[in-house]
C-alpha cells in the first residue's frame, strides 16, 4: 500500500526565525500591521510504500530524524493518509 505523508518542519518556538521576522517586515510595509508573527517552514510531501501505517510512519519519522529536520534547530510534525 502507498501512504501520502506531509512533513512540517518549523524552527523551534525559541529560536529566532530570521526569514520569519524578515516577511514581517515586509508584510508591515505593506500595511498589514495586524499580522504579529511570521514563522518560516517547510512542507514535505513524501510516497511511501509499506504494509500499514505504522511501518509508514516509522519510514517517515526516520527520514525526518535523519535527513529532513536538523533536530538542534527545528522540530517536525508527520501526518499519513493512504492513497487511495
């Protein structure tokens, strides 16, 4: 069966965001005053073969403990759905 996995991967909450900070900057020139934080991220979409979803999962947390998220810096969130 193929899975369809999203990776979130964000910076950590107390780690400055400088490309965050920099597009609200940019979002406040442009008169959108109302917007108070920006977070900087990365969605990864991944198709994984496996027998069930917790062998999906597994691949996917170990790609992303691994490869896709830097564990110092960022955290990561995986979501699965099979591909019908």
């Amino acid at each position: 069966m193929i899975f369809i996995v999203q990776v979130k991967v964000m910076p950590l909450k107390d780690l400055l965001d400088p490309q965050g900070k920099a597009v609200l900057g940019g979002l406040h020139n442009l008169g959108l005053t109302q917007v108070i934080d920006v977070r900087i991220g990365k969605h990864i979409d991944l198709q994984i073969e496996a027998s069930n979803p917790e062998d999906a999962y597994a691949s996917a947390d170990e790609a992303a403990r691994k490869l896709l998220a830097n564990s110092v810096m960022e955290i990561f969130d995986i979501t699965l759905t099979p591909n019908h």
